[in-house]
C-alpha cells in the first residue's frame, strides 16, 4: 500500500493530503505538524464571546481551489461572500474611498484629486506621453521601480505600497513584478502605456462573480476538515529532524523513531524545508535558504456596539511613507455577515488590525499590550474610536510572508528543477507561487499530483 508522509500541518499540507486521497483513495497520508494545532497562518481565537479569524480571512473566489476545497470538505454550505468590499485608503491623515488601480497603477488621474499632490498628479499625467514599456522576456523588475520610473514617486508611495504591503507585508522597490503582479508583467510588451493598460482593464464590465470569499464560522476551521476529509493520520507536537533516501522510498527522522515511507511532500516554510534537503539537494536548499520572510501581527478587537462609532466600508489601507503603525485595517462586522451576526447576539463589533512590513521587526519587540495600544491610537486618528475594547487579541505571525523579490521565479525555477530530480519529493506553499490560500491550496494539490506521478512512473 503506498504511504506518503506530509510535513507540514497548514493548508497547503492538508490540501496536499486531500489531493493524495482523492487520486490514490487506497493510500496511507500520515501528516505531521511541529506544532500543536493544525492550520498554520490559518487560525482562530474567542474574542468578546465570538470566535472569529486571527489569522487569514479570505479565499480568492476568483480560482477555484480553495472555494473547492471547502466544498470537498464538507464546508460547502458554509461558504459566504462579503457585504461589503468598499476598501478605504487614510492618506494624509483622511479617509479617502480607495481609488480603482491596476494593483496601483492608475487608469484615470481624475480618481486620485486629493490623494496625490498637484505635483504628483501632474508627474503621473507624463506617463501617458511616455514610449509604451517594454519588459523583455526573462527580464524581472521590482514593481516599485517599473511604476516610479512612469509615474513617479507619489504614486508608489500613496497608491502601490499600501496595496501590496496588504498582500506581502513587503516594499513595493523590492517585490518582483514578474511575481507578485504577473497580470501586469504580462502586458507589459511596448504595446500601450501603463495608463492605457489600466484603463482597459479597468473599463471592462465587472464581474458579477464575487473576488472574494469566506467560510461562516471563520476560514480557520479549513485546514482541519480538510484532513479530516482526507482520512489522514495527524501528528501533532511532532518535529522532523531528517530526511534521507532509502532504496525503495524516503525515510523520515523524527525525535525518537523512523517512518519508512514510499514518498513526502514538502508543506513547510522555505527555511525548513532547506534544512530538511540540505543533505540530499544542495542547490535546492540553497535556493530556498535565500528567501526571506516578514513577520507581523494581527490585532482584533471587539468593542462595545453602542461605542462605536459608524463605520464605512470593508477597511482601509496606509501609505507607510506616513509613519503609521497600523499598516491595514478591516472592519470585519461590515465586512461579513456571520461576524456581524454574532456580534449582534453579544452586544458587540469586531475589527482587526495588522502591524509589521518587511524589515520592521523592532516594532514588534513590543509587548502585547504597547502593540495593542499602537493599533489603538491609529484607530482612535482614522476612524475616531475614542473607547476601550471589551476584548482583544494579538496574534503575531513570525516569519509568517515569503518575500517575492526581483528574480523569485528564477529562484523556483531552480528549486523546481532540483526536486524534479528527486522522485517521490515534492515542496509545496507560500513561498512559491502565491501567498494566497487558493494559491496555497493549488500548490498542495500540484505536490500531490507530482509524487504520485513519481510512484507510478516507478512501479
């Protein structure tokens, strides 16, 4: 009977563990997480009597995975689409609605009076006179530097960073186009300007297919019904400190016992999984060592309904060029309806904040309490919320976002090439093709695919 072993508890190991399931229903999946709970960046806690996501909160609707996932999951009924999508941008020290761009790239100057500068209007306005950009095939640039070099420097600043460092907790001058924006790489061929690629993409008619997507009760409970679908074994508090080939299979070194296994699939951050291969690929797990991660933390909040003042839209996003802490905020009972339900039930309004970028992990040194109070007195500036809460949460996620530098799909590329070489190994998550749980998701299930297809080409 074939036995594959997953490392890595998260949703892209549970993903990998229902993709082996579902192709190979007479496998063995033994999955095995370091930690104690399943689940990864995906995470729940009890705030002010309501349990609700401290960890991500969305699926991307727009693929097919993770929608898919929770449907062959048991979840189905369960999946829910947001209220409200109105995102706000607080530059300046102001609530502006947030501006329709490319991932920044603006398509009409005339939505972004009051964001920019005259100065900087009319920098970006020298755009549409410019030669059409021309991005040779193979060549990478960061985002930052493709958008500075058309539009200038406010536009990165109050437009371009916020939306990205919403995504990557990274720095627009150093995220690579090529990976972390591939829509607009794509289109970049000297055909148009970047103002007129924005504008027809912003032109089309909308799709009546929400973006996004979420699970009632919270997108924390995925992972764990989807190992429980994949009718995998799961280890928990458990370590693995080896890795080595064998003659008709992998052997997997945990504290004190071995597991002999026909293959194993990868689901663990870059770090890990180098330290795991560095006896077996070296090129692999040098590539990985080199990818960097951001760490951050989610602050969540529940106050007291007759407090709080009303509040517009999903969210906003901040500039960091304005020395802001809070780098994102959701207000999560405008935003779903299952959060403003329970909220209701108990007299309360859930919102969550996010502090940390690339780079800024001094701020989070701080104590629970001091990096509460930062979230607060940026609230208390942006939105006016002048009271305490009833209840509140820090969950710090170390390490927790893979940073997409210029180059990062060359660098998987060769990490890809050296595993090929391995059969029955796969490596699979965040750091590779997209940090989103969809993305997760289709990375798992691609593992699954390629180790199976290594034990059939065997036998």
């Amino acid at each position: 009977m074939t036995h594959v072993v997953v490392v890595g508890g998260g949703i892209t190991g549970a993903a990998a563990a229902v993709g082996v399931h579902t192709a190979s229903p007479g496998a063995t999946v033994t999955v095995i997480e370091a930690a104690p709970v399943t689940g990864g960046k995906l995470a729940l806690a009890e705030i002010g009597g309501a349990v609700v996501d401290v960890g991500a909160e969305a699926l991307l609707n727009l693929r097919p995975e993770a929608v898919a996932l929770a449907q062959a999951s048991g979840l189905g009924e369960d999946v829910v689409y947001p209220d409200s999508t109105a995102a706000n941008l607080w530059n300046r020290g102001v609530l502006h609605p947030m501006p329709r761009t490319l991932m920044g790239v603006p398509g009409d100057l005339r939505a972004l009076s009051g964001v920019l500068s005259a100065k900087g209007l009319a920098r970006a306005a020298m755009e549409s006179h410019m030669a059409p950009p021309v991005l040779a095939e193979g060549d990478d640039i960061s985002v930052g530097t493709l958008v500075e070099d058309r539009f200038g420097k406010e536009v990165v600043d109050r437009l371009v960073e916020p939306l990205l460092g919403g995504v990557y907790a990274g720095h627009a001058r150093q995220l690579s186009l090529r990976a972390a924006v591939p829509q607009l790489a794509h289109a970049v061929d000297g055909s148009a300007t970047l103002s007129d690629l924005a504008s027809r993409a912003l032109s089309r008619p909308a799709s009546s297919t929400p973006m996004f997507a979420g699970i009632r009760g919270g997108v924390g409970r995925l992972p764990e019904a989807a190992l429980k679908a994949s009718g995998a074994e799961v280890r928990l508090s458990t370590s693995v400190n080896s890795l080595e080939r064998t003659q008709t299979g992998w052997r997997v070194g945990l504290a004190d016992e071995v597991i002999d296994c026909d293959a194993v699939v990868l689901a663990t951050p870059a770090r890990a999984s180098a330290g795991l291969l560095a006896g077996i690929s070296s090129r692999a797990a040098h590539e990985l060592d080199r990818i960097e991660y951001a760490s951050m933390a989610v602050l969540s909040f529940a106050f007291a309904e007759r407090d709080l003042p009303r509040l517009e839209g999903s969210g906003f996003l901040t500039p960091p060029v304005d020395g802001r802490h809070v780098k994102a905020a959701t207000f999560s009972a405008n935003k779903w309806g299952w959060v403003a339900d329970l909220g209701d039930s108990l007299g309360v309004r859930h919102l969550r904040a996010s502090i940390g970028r690339m780079g800024e992990d001094s701020v989070l040194e701080r104590t629970d309490e001091e990096l509460a109070a930062l979230a607060l007195g940026d609230l208390a500036d942006a939105v006016g919320i002048s009271v305490r809460p009833v209840a509140w949460h820090v969950q710090r996620w170390d390490k927790g976002l893979p940073q997409y530098v210029v180059g990062h799909l060359d660098r998987v590329a060769s990490i890809r090439r050296a595993v090929a070489d391995l059969p029955g190994l796969a490596v699979c998550g965040a750091a590779y093709d997209g940090v989103g749980i969809a993305a997760c998701v289709a990375s798992g299930q691609t593992a699954a695919d390629k180790v199976l297809t290594d034990l059939a080409r065997r036998d």
